[in-house]
C-alpha cells in the first residue's frame, strides 16, 4: 500500500517553508538596518571634541563608548598587566595595559598601551617608562571583556574588572585604548604600536538575506514546475 501526502497539505508546508525563508531574509535586512545605525552612531561619537575627566564624570557610562579622551595623569608601571596570544600581521605578540593615575586623584584608568613582539617586552617598558607624567589620548571604550590571568602572568583577555581587583585603588568603569585613529594602510615601523580604528561590523547580513532570499525562490520556481507538469494532460 502506497501511502502519499494529499497535495493541499505538501502545498501548505511548501508554502510555509517558503515565508519562513523570506522572513530569514528580512530579518537579516532589519538586523543591517540596526548595525548601520548603531556604525554611524558610534563613529560619531568618534569625532567629537576630546573629553576631559570634569565632563567625563558627568556623562553616563554608556555614553562614552567610542568617544576620544584627553586626561593628565602619571602611570603606574608597578602594576602593569599583559595581554597574550596577540597577533598582528601573522607576527605572535602581546599588548601592554598600564593603569593611568588621574591627577585629580579620582581614580585609574586601564589603558592599552599597545602591541609589540613578545620578545621586546623589557625593552618596550624601559621605552615607555621615559615619560612618567603625560597627558592621555586615546578612545574610550565600555567594554565586558572576560578573562583570566594565566600562570605565567600573561591574561587572556582586557578583563578591566577582574584586573582591578588585584590594585590598591579604584579604576573607572570603562577602559582606553591609547593613541590616534589608526588606518589599515598605515605602515607602523616602532613599537608599540598604538591606536584604534572606527567601529565596523564584519556580519555579512545582507549576504545572508541574498541567501534566504535565494533559497526561498528557488523552492519558489522548482514547485511551481513539479505543479504544471502535473497538471499537464497525459497523451
């Protein structure tokens, strides 16, 4: 006995399985719409004037990812962390994090001081600490990164909040990567290398519409050809 699904239920799940394709697709379109509001708010933020710590203090945390800063202060190598398993141009390195002491005496800030080979790590702070006291420039950033210090030292991640736990005085809320707008064509030749780039999203979600948009056409057409040839006059 030859058991076969009534056409109008196969039509009804063919159908079902077509709008639920389509709605992948607008889905992933709405989703682009929002990262492409949320690019464009964070870059302009980017390129607003500096902040200073009196208005940082009164600006709301969240407010203050991606905006540029502008603070004195003295660093404080004596507490200094490392970030391993860093590469940059296929070449294994680390990156430095310095807490940098307000001179307003409110607090710290852990600041990434950038990446070199791992192997230039004692010339890299004899290098940096040159300059005790200096003013910081760089970008905000409103991070909840996780990570753990591993047993040579070396943390996995900028955990600003777990990194604060091991200094004697209280950090901000949110970290600074050190440095000017760094563009990818720029030929850094000393270490370390600092600076940041734009926010950009790396999700394709308008070629992953493209692809539930596709797919739900081509089971669009391969129905609608299974039902002529049925519906065609046997000779």
């Amino acid at each position: 006995m030859n058991f076969q699904v009534p056409n109008y239920i196969l039509f009804s799940l063919i159908t079902l399985v077509i709008i639920l394709l389509a709605s992948l697709g607008f889905w992933q379109i709405e989703r682009n719409e929002w990262k492409q509001n949320l690019i464009d708010k964070k870059n302009a933020n980017v390129y607003l004037e500096p902040l200073n710590i009196s208005t940082i203090d009164s600006i709301d945390t969240n407010l203050l990812d991606y905006r540029q800063i502008s603070v004195e202060g003295e660093w404080d190598f004596s507490h200094s962390f490392f970030l391993g398993n860093k590469v940059r141009k296929n070449n294994l390195g680390e990156e430095i994090v310095v807490p940098f002491l307000l001179a307003d005496n409110s607090g710290a800030i852990l600041t990434n001081r950038g990446w070199y080979p791992v192997s230039d790590r004692e010339k890299i702070i004899k290098k940096l600490q040159k300059n005790q006291s200096a003013t910081l420039e760089g970008l905000i950033r409103v991070t909840e990164y996780t990570g753990k210090k591993t047993s040579n030292g070396v943390w996995t991640a900028f955990d600003h909040k777990s990194m604060g736990k091991e200094l004697p005085y209280d950090i901000k809320e949110w970290i600074v990567v050190e440095g000017k707008e760094e563009t990818t064509n720029k030929n850094n030749s000393s270490y370390p290398i600092q600076g940041w780039m734009v926010y950009t999203s790396t999700t394709p979600h308008i070629e992953y519409a493209l692809t539930w948009f596709g797919l739900a056409l081509v089971l669009l057409i391969v129905t609608i050809t299974r039902f002529i040839k049925k519906q065609r006059p046997r000779n």
